[in-house]
C-alpha cells in the first residue's frame, strides 16, 4: 500500500516528542518553524523540484585517504597486522608505531588538482549537482572548520577544499552539497590505539595510544593534539592478545560494528560532532547534505542538525529547498528526509524521490582499478542512471581522484564517453518522471543496499520507461540485435496510440504492434555504441 504525507502524519504524531535540550541550546542551532523531531520534519519538507529533475550528481569523494591509492578504509586498517593495507603502510611510509594516519593526512598534497576544470567536466557529463566530501571516519574536517584543529587548513593541502569546491561548483551553475561521514570516526579508528599481536614490534602500542599536543614539539603537527584526531581511546585492545586472529575478532566485536550512538565514556564527541555540522552547513549553505548514516545519526541530536539545517534554507530562500540524505530509513521518516540506497537497488517505483549513490571504483582511489581495469564502463554508468531514475531516483556517481588530486586517464575516458551518451540522450533523463511502470525484462534486481556485486549483467530485454513533456521514451538497456518487442506495448495492454517512434540521435523507427508487444526495428549497434533511446509520441501515452 502507498504512503501518503497525510498517513504519515497520521502514524508518527503519536510517537514521543524528540525535543531534545540542545533545541534550546545557546549552540548556535537555526531559530524556525521546523523542530528537531519526525513529524515537525515530515510536515514541513516537500522534496525540491531542482532535485526531481536533476537525476545526476557527481560526487568527489575525496580526501587523505586517497593519498597511498589502495582503496577504503585505509585509516582503519593500516593498524590491522596481516592486512594487505597494513602491509602496504609499513613498507612504505613506517610503522605505525611511529607512522599513522595523521601522517597520511599531511601528505595529501593536492598539488594537481584544478577543481574548476574537474567539475566543467562533470557539467559535461550532465551532473545537476556535486557534492564535496567534507570528512570522512579518518576524521579529518576538509574545510575551514571552526570547531576542529585538524583540518586541511592546517593539515595537508592547507586550503579550503569544500570552500574551493563550492565556488567552483556555483560558478559551473551546479547545486552544491557536502557529506560528513564523522560520526562514525569515534569506533572507526579504535585500531589505532591497538598494536601488533606478532613479529618483532608486538605489543608495542600504536601512535594513536601514545602520543600527546606535548609530543608534538618542533614536530609538522606541532600545536595539534592527536587525541582530537584519533577521537580517544574508547575501546582499547587489551594486552595479551598474540594472534592476527585474536586482534581481527576483538576488533569485530568491540568496534567494528556500524552503531549510530556515541562513546558512552565521552558524550562530548557528539555535543562537537553537531557544532562542526553546524559550523558547516552555516559556512557554505550547501544544496545537499549527505549524511553517512542509517537513519539520522545520534537519535536526537541527529533531529536537531536536520532541523537547524532545514530552517537555515528557509532564512535563505524563503523555504525549504534542500535535500538531506540518510540510509536505511523507516518509511513514515521517508517523507522527511531523502533515503539513500548505498551501492545498491530497488525492485519498484518509489512514491517519494530517492537517491542512489555508487562510484567508478572503490570510495577512494586505488590504482588497482586503473592497473587491471575493472572501473565501471560508461555503458554500466548508464545502465544504473536509466535503472534508477525509472523509479524515481536520483544517481549520485563517485569518481575517485588520487590524492594529488587529477583523476587518471581511464576515468577521463569513462567520462568522455558518458558524456556523449547524455548529450544525445539527455531528454530521456533531466527533468523525466517515471511512467505507469518503470519496466520489463529477465533481470531481476534485489532490493536492498551494498549488493551491487552480486546484480546480474542486464539484457537486450531489459527495458526502462521515462516521461518528459509529453513523451513517453523506451530505453532498453542492451543494444538489441535486429527487432526488439516491448510487451508492456503490447495492443490492449497499453493504453493510447503510438503515432510517432525516433531513435534518439537517429531516426524514425519502424514499428508495428500487436498483442505480444510493440516491435521495433532498430538499425545496427555502432561502435561504441550502448543503450538507445526510442521516443514514442502519440495520443494518452503518459
């Protein structure tokens, strides 16, 4: 049964007022008619008309982590013995003893990187918006953050990166927004405080579990406390433990967990997690906020950043028209926050507008993908944007960037070719809505997120449908080999006439219908070519 507004409502006013104490703060928190609980947000948010039409975003998930090119969670597990990060840190850069993530942070140079001719590129593409990542687990604010030493003013590139994203981002004409994936940071880098459980450094304590603002002295960070970066030690790894076995189940049991609540032992972590989320969001009034959690995160305070955050677009602009992401929403909080779908699918068409968010390669760049070639091609770029947007969402793409900051040559052709498709194709997609159905074809998909590894490859047979002014258009995932049938046409079972069918980029398309379907004949797959689009205009199609 479909959702509406008004049975949400209905549903959650019942619920226990989340009107937590920081509402009433002298915390710098947003005055205005929204109040950080769920109905307050579900009866004041209407979804942007900018972001229903814009279906595209490029995302430059990009930060330290990014610098010894090995993929995720670097930060984590280059203080996990036996694991191949681990191994990669300590040959190359040391010990971990001695050599941690601080001291990755302060290497990301971001010496070539040109963020104005990076996103002409991603407004090539057909990007509507972008979004800059503001932190990450590794803890570290990339923007001039009021409320944390360790930011990349201070540390590594010593700019503004989300300040330079954002400038150039508007210029470009695009929304703009910011993830912030910090609440997670406090468990994330408990690795940090462990130590080897073999070999000649065992039970020597990581630089995290040492180090002191004292013992920064005439040294790069001089000034800078570890501790704030690294969070404290709520978690610790106790002695003992001689075994790579033994540290890896420890770890997954104490703070490996993926958990939306703070250190118990410091409530401060999220009184400093929400100032910083402020103190963001007051800076550079973004269009989008991405938030790298299931649900919103620390139950109230999490209510409280939305709501300050949606009563700021209503001092800016007069209302509401901004868009918050979260995970693993439940339904009636679907109304008042944008749910996201990490790496993964839904099997029908959404009521409400959503997001799914998935990137080339990994999260942050490994040049194994460029080395063996397994980025995502154009066409599968493709495929998941038609996929997605038949059912009422939006794709926010990723391309990883090393840490000096230029994407490689192979993600430049991946690039070029999406933004060939989109220049002919374009119609089909900015601006669409889904029709009466979003689909057909031998692929099934299976709901859920972070499961795209397991999709199956799709088919000639897969078909999407989107409208637009009109139009209905039929975009078949794989290029058909010779006549194509479409039985969601078929006569009787569509309702309205087809009067008129154009390939996109090409030509009037030959067709004829009967009870089966509609069959078309399209002209041969070009070189390069992948996923066409017919235009059918006629009489009560949409």
């Amino acid at each position: 049964m479909s959702l509406t507004r008004r049975s949400v409502l209905a549903g959650i006013t019942a619920l226990p007022m989340a009107r937590a104490a920081l509402a009433q703060s002298p915390m710098g928190l947003a005055r205005g008619p929204v109040e950080p609980n769920w109905p307050s947000l579900v009866s004041n948010y209407r979804y942007p008309d900018w972001f229903r039409d814009a279906k595209l975003g490029l995302w430059a998930h990009w930060g330290p982590q990014s610098v010894p090119e090995q993929g995720d969670w670097y930060g984590r597990f280059l203080y996990m013995q036996g694991h191949p990060m681990y191994e990669h840190h300590r040959k190359t850069y040391g010990h971990p003893t001695v050599t941690g993530m601080k001291d990755i942070q302060n290497l990301w140079t971001a010496d070539r990187w040109d963020p104005a001719a990076l996103v002409a590129r991603y407004k090539k593409v057909g990007a509507r918006y972008f979004m800059a990542l503001a932190n990450h687990h590794d803890n570290l604010d990339c923007y001039d953050s009021r409320y944390h030493a360790w930011n990349s003013l201070r540390v590594g590139p010593k700019r503004d990166v989300v300040g330079t994203w954002e400038k150039a981002a508007r210029a470009a004409g695009l929304k703009f927004g910011v993830s912030n994936h910090s609440a997670h940071s406090w468990h994330w880098y408990q690795t940090a405080y462990g130590y080897d459980p073999t070999g000649p450094k065992r039970g020597e304590r990581y630089d995290a579990f040492r180090l002191r603002e004292a013992d920064g002295k005439g040294q790069w960070w001089d000034g800078l406390d570890p501790r704030e970066l690294y969070t404290g030690g709520h978690a610790v790894m106790p002695d003992g433990i001689d075994t790579i076995a033994g540290m890896e189940a420890w770890h997954d049991t104490h703070d490996g967990q993926w958990i939306e609540t703070g250190p118990t032992d410091d409530p401060a972590y999220v009184t400093r997690w929400l100032l910083r989320q402020t103190d963001l969001v007051a800076k550079y009034k973004p269009d989008l906020v991405y938030f790298d959690d299931y649900g919103l995160p620390f139950g109230s305070v999490g209510l409280a950043a939305a709501a300050d955050y949606y009563n700021r677009s209503i001092q800016w602009s007069g209302k509401i028209d901004v868009a918050l992401f979260a995970k693993q929403l439940k339904p009636h909080e679907r109304f008042g926050v944008v749910q996201d779908v990490e790496r993964g699918f839904t099997d029908h068409i959404w009521d409400e507008p959503w997001q799914t968010d998935t990137c080339l390669g990994d999260w942050f760049y490994n040049v194994a993908r460029l080395n063996d070639k397994s980025y995502k091609t154009a066409e599968q770029v493709v495929q998941r944007l038609a996929d997605v947007v038949s059912k009422n969402g939006n794709l926010l793409l990723s391309v990883p960037q090393p840490g000096h900051g230029a994407i490689d040559s192979e993600e430049e052709r991946i690039l070029d070719r999406l933004g060939e498709w989109t220049a002919i194709n374009d119609e089909a997609i900015f601006g669409s809505r889904p029709w009466r159905r979003y689909g057909e074809g031998p692929t099934r998909l299976t709901p859920g997120m972070q499961n795209e590894a397991g999709a199956g490859m799709f088919t000639p047979r897969d078909v999407r449908f989107t409208t637009n002014k009109g139009a209905l258009y039929v975009l078949f995932l794989g290029w058909p080999s010779g006549t194509a049938s479409v039985a969601s046409l078929a006569r009787g079972r569509l309702a309205g006439v087809i009067e008129r069918a154009t390939l996109l980029g090409g030509g009037p398309v030959p067709h004829r219908q009967d009870a089966a379907g509609t069959h078309f004949d399209l002209p041969r797959k070009p070189d390069g070519g992948f996923v066409p689009v017919i235009r059918l205009d006629g009489r009560g199609l949409v």
